[in-house]
C-alpha cells in the first residue's frame, strides 16, 4: 500500500489498444495506490480500452486519433496540472511495469528531495542480476544500445541514467509541469532526462523490474532497433539545442523555465 | 551573351504570368501573406531578370561566372530551398498546434462526460 499524506497522486497509463490488458492494469495500480487517482489516456485505440478502463474505475481521457507515446503521456501530464495533482506516476498501459514497486518510486522521490524518480531494471545493487524468472530477458543489443544512451546523457547532463528507456517513473509537481509543457514527441523517456536536467529538476533511480509483456510486440523490433537508436541520438542532441521558451500561453502558465516561479494553488485550466 | 529575341519574349510572358498568378492568389487571400513574401521576391526577381536579360550578365561578370545562364538556375534553386525550408517550419508548427488542438479536445470531452455524468446522477 502507498501513502502520500496529503498529497494527490495521478497514475498515467498510456495505453493504445490494451483491452485485453488495461483493466487489470487499472485494478493493480488501485489496489496498490487506493488514494491514488488513475488517468488512462487511451491514445486512438481502435478497441475497447476506453470502456475497460473506465469500468475498471479510471479517468479516460480518449485523443481523437493517434497522436505518439508522448503526447499521450504529456495529455496526462496536463491533466495533472489542470487537477492541481501534487505528483504524477506514469506506467505503462501494457502491464510492462511493476505496479508493487510504486511505492519505492515514491520512497526514492522523497526520500532525495528529487523532482522526478524513474525505475531502473540496471542499477548495480538492482535485482536484475539475480536469478529472475519472472523478469524480462534484454537482448544484448539493446542492452548495448540502452548502454549508449546513458552514455549519452552522462555527457550531455553529468547525470547517470541507469536505464533511461524505462518510461516507469514518478514526477513532483514541478517536474509536472515541466514536461506537460516541454514533454518530447517520439521518444520521450531519453529525451525527457536531458529536459529535466535542463529545467534544473533533480532525478533519482530506483531498482525496478519490468514484466514480459502480456499481448502485443513491442514498438521496437529488432530490424528497427539501429533505426530507433540512431534517431534517438539525433533527437537527444537536438533536445540538449531546444529553447525552453514557452511558445503559447498555455505554455506561458505552465512555466516553471528559470526564473521560477511559485505555482501555488491549483489552476483552473482549461476554462478560464 | 546575347539571347534570341524570341526566347526573350517568352521568357518575360512566362515570368510575367507567374507573377500575376502570385499577385490574384494573394488578392483572393489564398497565400497568406508569411509565405506571399517569398514568392512575391521570387516572381519579382524571375521577371526582372527575364526583362533585362543585360542584368544577368553584368552580375554573371561581377561574380566572375562564366557561363551567365548558370546564375539564373542558382538564383531559382535558392527561392526554391528557401521556400521548401519556410513550409518545413509551417508544417512542424501545424503539426504542434494540431496535437495541441487534440490534447485539449481530449481533455475537455472528458470533463464534460464526467460533468453530465454528474448532472444524470442528481437528477436521478
């Protein structure tokens, strides 16, 4: 069971096409986090996730076509700010991740003062190296290639970033807003660290393992990966370019770019 | 370099309808004027040039080209990257706007659901 006294937690769950799955998903997660609040943003789904979802006791928020990983994530991010939530956990939609582990998510935030703190199957003293029947087996090229990534963003923020394609992780309230404005598009869990790091946000890991998934393939497959690799990079480096100046006044609100500003109370958007 | 008078001519009757084509697309506000600028530069500088065929050689001899009509085919691949660059920005810009539109469209029928759902239920 989780505890966030008095603070509101929002559970994003990105989920395109999971109805065989998003339900007990949605039950996991409230099992586990009963305070918590559960947002499926469900990304253009042609099935019946929006129903399962919604039966299964979570907000849907259903985008009118398919719109990527990261504006799903970043619609929830929205959400949260506009619900005024103090803390935001994204899973994904697939049952990938280790609904038990939230709690340690939550731990790791507060316990390091940080702004965002991510689950990550490769930190040394993580679980990953023992014997793990239930974990899911990493094919050394996209070990490597995870590997690089992490290189990569050493270089870029002096951040080490254990595992910085798990998109399992936990945001305060500022890093909420950060990325409901800045949120990357296509590959947003490597994108979003070098984003973080730039606002001034401080991150953490935590030890995690991630499931074999249910249904489905994965979007990344194993013709793709060099492809998915190589754009990562560019998109990484061009992320580290990007000016975080706010282009449109919802962004303007959302604005948490140095200097900082408070954002006490809750807002009220959209209306208003 | 002296080019036949008949090419001269068609050069300009074409030069001239690409303008004029510009000009009535701008007037029946069908280009909007951000990207009217570009092609308004580019159909003044095709006519020009197309009018004074001299003009191309004095700068074709200013910059040291030897074969003048080189310039001219520089000149049109320039407008042409120029243009292709300005819709690249249009279209990321749209695309933004577009998935903006969307979030927001998400957000706000979800709101409502949940507020009619409310609204049945005390009426009930």
């Amino acid at each position: 069971m989780l505890d966030t006294g008095a603070e509101r937690l929002l559970v994003v769950a990105p989920a395109l096409n999971e109805a065989a799955v998003i339900g007990r998903v949605v039950r996991d997660v409230r099992e586990i986090a009963a305070r918590a609040d559960v947002l499926v943003v469900d990304d253009g789904s042609t099935d019946e996730t929006a129903r399962r979802a919604a039966a299964a006791g979570a907000y849907v928020v259903r985008h009118a076509y398919n719109l990527g990983i990261g504006a799903a994530v970043q619609t929830g991010l929205k959400f949260a700010c506009a619900r005024g939530y103090d803390l935001v956990v994204r899973v994904d939609g697939d049952g990938q991740h280790r609904h038990e582990d939230i709690p340690a998510l939550y731990a790791a935030l507060c316990e390091a003062g940080a702004d965002a703190a991510f689950g990550s199957r490769f930190l040394p003293d993580g679980p990953w190296r023992h014997a793990n029947p239930e974990g899911m087996a990493i094919p050394p090229l996209r070990r490597a290639g995870i590997v690089c990534f992490s290189c990569l963003i050493f270089a870029l923020t002096g951040e080490r970033a254990t595992d910085p394609t798990s998109g399992f992780a936990c945001y305060s309230r500022r890093a909420t807003e950060v990325l409901a404005a800045f949120m990357p598009q296509d590959y947003p869990e490597v994108e979003s660290r070098i984003i973080l790091h730039r606002a001034g946000l401080r991150t953490v890991e935590t030890p995690t393992r991630m499931l074999p998934r249910r249904t489905g393939a994965s979007s990344i497959t194993a013709a793709r990966s060099l492809y998915y690799a190589g754009k990562v990079t560019v998109a990484v480096l061009m992320t580290a370019l990007k000016s975080l100046e706010a282009r449109s006044p919802y962004d303007r609100e959302m604005r948490v770019m140095p200097p900082m500003r408070s954002t006490a109370g809750s807002r009220s958007w959209p209306s208003r | 370099m002296a080019i036949p008078l008949i090419q001269r001519i068609v050069a300009v009757i074409i030069s001239a309808a690409l303008l004029l084509l510009i000009v009535q697309l701008i007037r029946t506000r069908r280009l909007r004027e951000e990207y009217a600028l570009i092609w308004l530069a580019a159909g003044v500088t095709i006519f020009v040039l197309s009018l004074f065929g001299g003009l191309v050689n004095w700068l074709a001899g200013l910059l040291r080209v030897s074969y003048p009509p080189t310039l001219i085919l520089v000149a049109g691949l320039l407008f042409a990257l120029v243009i292709l660059l300005l819709q690249s920005v249009a279209i990321s810009t749209q695309a933004d706007r577009l998935r903006d539109l969307a979030q927001y469209a998400a957000l706000l029928e979800q709101r409502l659901a949940a507020q009619e759902e409310r609204s049945t239920e005390s009426h009930e």
